[in-house]
C-alpha cells in the first residue's frame, strides 16, 4: 500500500512541478523528508 502511496505523490509532484516550476524545490523538499518517516497508521500520515 504504501509503495502505491509514493508511486502516487511522486507522479503528483512531477505534475505540480511542470505546472508550476517555481514550487520545485519547495515540493521536492517536502518529499525527500516525508520519505523519510515511516509512519504506523494512515491517520498519522493525514497529520502531515
């Protein structure tokens, strides 16, 4: 579930980033450090 999970937010985030190039570094960011917590239950992932 949660290798969907990354294969989804890394799809979205490709998106945002060609709509709009100024959010790149901020969205990539974001996602480097969410990739690196591992969380126990979706709820605390939605905390995020």
């Amino acid at each position: 579930m949660y290798l969907c999970m990354k294969i989804l937010v890394k799809k979205m985030i490709s998106h945002y980033i060609k709509v709009f190039p100024l959010a790149k570094m901020p969205l990539l960011i974001w996602c480097n450090k969410l990739s690196k917590v591992e969380f126990k239950t979706f709820i605390k992932l939605k905390e995020v």
